[in-house]
C-alpha cells in the first residue's frame, strides 16, 4: 500500500523553495517576543522552568490581549453557551 501525502503533480511546484531560513518572521517579530517564544518552546521541550520576568511578560501580553477583546467584543461567554447545549441535548 502506497500513502501519498501530496496530490500527483503538485510536488513539483515546490521544488523552487527556499528552505534554508528556517526562521522566516526573525526580522518581522519583535526581538523580546522572539526570546519569550524560544524560551517557552525550551520549557515544553526540556521541562526547564520559565525565568519569573519571561513568565511576567507573558503574562502581561496575555492580559492586555484579553483586555483588547472585552473592549472590542465585550465578555465572551461561548464556552459557557456550548456547555449548555450539550446538557439541553442529553
């Protein structure tokens, strides 16, 4: 049995790119955003601990995107809806 992972014929149009640069955002994403990213991405890897000011800028951009969505959206309560529903249809 063969498993094909790409249509016949498409892989071909592939063949031009550039895959050297295995960061292509590294100039497009902030420096510090950047080393919070790796750093979490280390922490899930290795297990290793988040430094406390990595984990308190992570948290702060959490908050303030949590605060730009109430602003724009006002609370979201889908989880609570969808819970509610799936009770109804037992």
């Amino acid at each position: 049995m063969t498993v094909r992972l790409t249509a016949p014929g498409r892989a071909a149009e592939n063949e031009g790119m550039n895959t050297d640069d295995t960061r292509p955002f590294v100039g497009l994403i902030p420096s510090e955003l950047d080393a919070d990213t790796q750093a979490v991405i280390e922490k899930l890897m290795t297990g290793k601990p988040l430094d406390p000011e990595t984990y308190r800028r992570i948290r702060e951009r959490a908050e303030k995107a949590t605060e730009e969505l109430r602003r724009k959206y006002g609370v979201m309560e889908i989880a609570v809806d969808l819970i509610r529903e799936t009770r109804d249809e037992e």
